[in-house]
C-alpha cells in the first residue's frame, strides 16, 4: 500500500482525517479497505474508523487526550507495512427496481435529457455492476461508482423537500437508493422495495463498502408483493460472493 500518498489532519480535538488521492477508482477503495481492516486488528480498542470516498474518518476512543503525532504514526506504519489482501467477504448484490412512471417521476425528464429512449435507459442501467464506494448523507445511502457517461447527469436544480423511501436517483457520476424519505436533488428513475437500511437489526446495513449491486427491472405487480415480502421477512435477496 506503500505507493499511494497520503494525507493525514487533525479532524478536531477526537478525530484525525486520512485522505487518499481525491479520484473515484476501485484500487483506491481497495487500498483504503485494505489499510481498514488491517489499522482495526491493531488498534481496535483505540479508534473507530469510517470510511468514504477518498478518506477515513478515525475517532478516538480514549478519554486520554489524543496525541496527533502518535496517531499519524501509526497511520503511517500500518499503511506502509501492510501486504495482506482483503480479508473481508465481499458480495454482488442484486436488487429489484420498478421503473414505472409512479415511481420514477423524473424518468421521462432523464431519458430526454440524455438522448435516451426510457427503455435504453432501463437496459443501460440495469447492465451495469455498481461499486460500493461509500454510506453516508443518510444512514444506509449508499454512493455507487461506475455508471455509464451516457447515463450521466448533473443533479436537479430545484431539489425536493420529500423523495420517497427505495427511490433510485441518478446525480452526477452516480447512482443510489434513498434508504428513508428525505429531502433530495438525485433525478428519480425508479424504486426498489427492498429496505437497504434498517435501524432494528444488528447490522442496520447488510450492504458494506467494496460490495457491488446490479439492478434488476420488475414490473409494478412485483414490485408490491416483493414489499409485502420484505415486510413480513421472507424476500431473500440474490447475492453473489465476490473474488470467490
């Protein structure tokens, strides 16, 4: 890992920001995963790790009061020294997405807008694996790297004050599932009614950084009853382990 800089900053008086080169690509993520999991087994009862894009978010656990430079060293050694790959199970997932016109309001807009029929638009996206980059902005909202440029489209001028829980957005470089009803500026496509977050569970989030998702079209009629099958708990979710 010793190849790719670093920059490492006091993130307030508990934290420090690690930032890898500010580009999307999927070595970046491995490498940033890689310094993760390897930085948890040595000093799990010292920090907390979030990873994103480009960086890694370290919070200090300790009630003593957090010395930058021995937190830069150890960032420093670990990154450098570690060899080992991956050792987290990484899966592809596959979820449903209805694209009828009640759920993807901007559907028509979008298709328009980049010189697409609806149903090129549907194969186009559906066709693609997503990467995994990173959760944030809500909980369980997860950024998806690798869609097409003839899918991409800047973000809605006017944002909405409500966007429904499953939408499927396209905003820039990137696609994503609203896990809750929110506010939002992504222009909607579709819905899937799976929940990808649910605040319940142990692991609120069974979708983790590095996995890949690969939508798959469903009609309206499948679209309620795989939601009455995710609510009642017998929808089992397609997935596939990756580098298996």
């Amino acid at each position: 890992m010793k190849e790719v800089p670093l920059t490492i900053r006091p993130f307030g008086e508990k934290a420090v920001l690690v930032e890898w080169p500010n580009e999307v690509k999927e070595s970046i993520l491995n490498d940033i995963l890689a310094f993760v999991k390897a930085f948890t087994n040595e000093y799990q009862s010292e920090w907390e790790l979030v990873p994103a894009y480009n960086s890694v978010t370290m919070i200090w656990l300790s009630a003593v009061k957090l010395d930058f430079d021995y937190a830069k060293a150890q960032v420093l050694g670990i990154h450098k020294n570690n060899t080992q790959p991956i050792q987290n199970e990484r899966f592809l997932w596959k979820l449903p997405v209805c694209y009828d016109t009640e759920f993807g309001i901007d559907l028509l807009e979008t298709a328009e807008s980049l010189g697409l029929s609806e149903d090129e638009l549907i194969k186009q996206h559906t066709s693609q694996e997503y990467i995994v980059f990173g959760i944030g902005f809500l909980p369980g909202f997860m950024y998806l790297g690798g869609l097409p440029e003839t899918l991409q489209l800047a973000r809605r001028k006017a944002p909405r004050l409500h966007v429904e829980k499953g939408s499927v957005g396209l905003a820039g470089k990137q696609t994503g599932i609203y896990p809750q009803d929110s506010p939002g500026g992504w222009n909607i496509i579709g819905n899937c009614p799976i929940p990808v977050f649910d605040a319940s569970k142990e692991k609120p989030c069974f979708i983790s950084a590095g996995d890949k998702i690969q939508f798959q079209s469903i009609s309206k009629a499948e679209h309620d009853l795989r939601k009455i099958e995710s609510d009642i708990g017998i929808y089992n979710i397609e997935k596939t382990p990756l580098d298996a």
